[in-house]
C-alpha cells in the first residue's frame, strides 16, 4: 500500500518536470508526424499514445506528489496528451482518408474493359474431323448417312453374311441389348448402314457413314469400348477395286496433302470378296521410316499407318439388301477416325479423346 509521499523531491521525479513533458510531447508528435500509413500509426500509439506511453507513466505518477505540485503536473500532463491525442486523430483522418483513396485508385474497375471473356467451349476434334472427311465426299458428289447406334442384329451382322454361326462374329466382341429376343446389338461397325442404305434406295450409290461404333475392348491408351468409324459405301455398274484404290487416295489428299497414297494387303471380311486391308502412308517420312536420322515418331519406322478395312462387295450382301449382282457391283470401306485423329495430331492417348476436357479439345481451334 502506498500513501501520498510526504517526502517528496520535485527534483527526483523529473519525469514530471516541464522539460521532460514538452520532450514527451513534442516525441510523440513527431512520430505521429512521421508515420506515412495506418499501419504505422498503430506502432505509434502503442509506443507514444496508449497506456504504456511515456506520457501515460507519467500521468500515473501524478498521484504520488504533493497537492500544488500535482495540480501543475497534472495540467501539463493533461495538456500534453490532449495535444498527442488531437495530433493523432487528425493524423489518422488523414491516414484513412488517404488510404480509401488509394484503394479507389488501385481497386478500380474499368467498366469499359471487354466484358464477353467467358470461355467459347469448343468443338469436339472428332466431330471436326469427322465433317472434315465428310465433305471430302460431299465434294465427290457422295451423300452423308446415318444410322441408330442401337442397332438389330440383322442387319449389324446377318445382313453382311455373318450368320448366327459364322466364325467372323468373333471378330468384334460385341454389346448386346437386354432382353435378347430382341436381337438388339450397340452397333459393332458402321458397316450395318450400307445395308440400310441398300435396303432403302435404289443404285447407283454413293454414301460415306461416319458415325459411333461399340466393342466392348478393354479402355487404355490405345483402346476404348466407343469410337468412330466412317464407312463409305459405292454401289454402280462396273465397279472396281482401282475405283476404291482412287476414292481412298483422294480423300486422303484432300486430308494429309499431295503425295498421300495407299497400300492394299489381302485380308478377309465376310461382307467383302476380294477384301483388304488398308494402310496410307505416313504424311510425315512418306514411306522412308525415317526422320531427324532417327525412326520416324509417327509410325514407329513403319513407314505405313493402318488405316482399316476394305473390299469388293461381297455378292450375298447385295442379295441379301435387294441389290441385282448381274448389274451391279460395288466397294466398300470402313476406317476409324480416332485412330486417324491420333497420327494427324499426335494424340498418345486415346482416352483424350472420350474425357471431355475442354482443354483438349480448344487447341484445335473453334471452327463454326
Ligand atoms: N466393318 C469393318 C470393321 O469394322 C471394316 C470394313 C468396312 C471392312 C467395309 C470392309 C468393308 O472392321
């Protein structure tokens, strides 16, 4: 406990002595003066404003002198901080006005800027190039058809001499449709609409169907239950194989440039007689296999890219679609477009393709 101090020495306590005080005072205002933000003014009321202030200390000492002594220290003390305090409201008004003004300033919004920066969307490369081989055709004088992707047996399978026990419906593991009397399949093939388009109009005919197709392969880098075929399908008089071998190596110009060219090895199709595989070549070596003295990337040195299948039609198809063998005679391609998709582009993996991320897809350019 403490009592007034009947000892006093005015001269002991000389934080109270008006010198000191002025030099409280005229401290702090300086800091005050000095702090450039609120930031800084918030380090200044703590060491020259607030309780622990040098002036603070001393008004607390106020009560230990003696009556005259602390009413003239109390009235210096008192005018001392009134001064800081004013001091430091006037400098915080000006802080914050500064401050809001800067703000305005550096978070201004330029109403005038482009407003329209939502992202385009993008059109699926598939769907472009798809169109892009189709009006290859067009430009042939072809017609574009199409078909259900839901399809009957019949004609994914019978119609095109695969019979319920021919050995060749193995060759595409197919998604059947519940419940099976209804003979329904996810087509394996585009091949279903030449059928179509033979059973519902009359030769000569000149069709290209591209289109979703289904087999239920593993999904990985290289292979995916859904993709994409484009079938093309030619029914006249007098139709050749050198009719075929023309149409391809045109549409392939008209895609990958001059010089593109295709190669024919003996394979079997059920729905073809003779038939074909197809292969281009690659639209980066030409056929060397070689590049930058190396192998060549696209095709792995091959010097070839498979490309599908192909043949002369077979005659039990177009009897079996109400087309006059005698008369007539056709061709018949089919090649998948991802495939096609993934040399032109350098796509290595198929997966790419079926995910959906626009940032896939934008690079290939927004084409209406
Ligand atoms: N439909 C065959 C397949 O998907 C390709 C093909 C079409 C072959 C037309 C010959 C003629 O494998």
């Amino acid at each position: 406990m403490s009592g007034p101090n009947t000892n006093y020495d005015p001269v002991q306590v000389s934080a109270l002595d008006e010198a000191s005080v002025f030099d409280m005072r005229d401290a702090a205002l300086a800091a005050i003066n000095a702090a450039i933000d609120l930031a800084g003014l918030k380090e200044v009321r703590s060491s020259h404003v607030g309780d622990r202030s040098p002036l603070a200390l001393a008004n607390r000492e106020i009560g230990a002198l003696p009556p005259q002594a602390r009413k003239d220290a109390g009235s210096r003390v008192g005018r001392a901080r009134a001064a800081v305090a004013q001091a430091f409201e006037a400098r915080q008004a000006v802080l914050e006005d500064e401050a809001q003004e800067r703000m305005l300033l550096e978070e201004r919004v330029d109403v005038t800027l482009p407003w329209d920066r939502h992202p385009m969307g993008a059109r699926h490369p598939i769907t472009m190039l798809s169109e892009k081989i189709a009006d290859v055709f067009v430009g042939m004088g072809w017609e574009i058809a199409e078909g259900p992707l839901v399809e009957a047996e019949w004609l994914n399978f019978d119609a095109l001499n695969l019979g319920p026990d021919h050995p060749a419906r193995t060759m595409q593991d197919t998604f059947w449709v519940d419940p099976p009397e209804d003979h329904l399949v996810l087509r394996t093939h585009t091949s279903p609409v030449q059928a179509r388009t033979m059973l519902t109009r009359k030769p000569p005919i000149y069709v290209a169907c591209p289109g979703r197709v289904f087999r239920t392969d593993e999904y990985d880098a290289t292979h995916s239950p859904v993709f994409h075929q484009v079938e093309g399908l030619v029914i006249d008089k007098g139709i050749s194989m050198a009719h075929l071998r023309g149409a391809l190596d045109h549409m392939l110009q008209a895609l990958f440039g001059e010089g593109m060219r295709t190669r024919f090895r003996p394979s079997y199709f059920p729905f073809t007689e003779p038939s074909a595989e197809m292969d281009m070549v690659c639209f980066i070596c030409h056929g060397s296999g070689q590049q930058d003295e190396g192998e060549c990337r696209t095709c792995r040195g091959e010097g070839w890219i498979e490309l599908g299948g192909c043949g002369i039609v077979n005659p039990r198809v177009l009897i079996a679609c109400g087309v006059d063998p005698e008369v007539y005679s056709g061709f018949a391609f089919g090649f998948g477009i991802d495939r096609l998709l993934m040399f032109r582009h350098g796509v290595a993996d198929m997966r790419d393709i079926f995910e959906g991320d626009i940032r896939f897809a934008t690079p290939f350019g927004v084409e209406l």
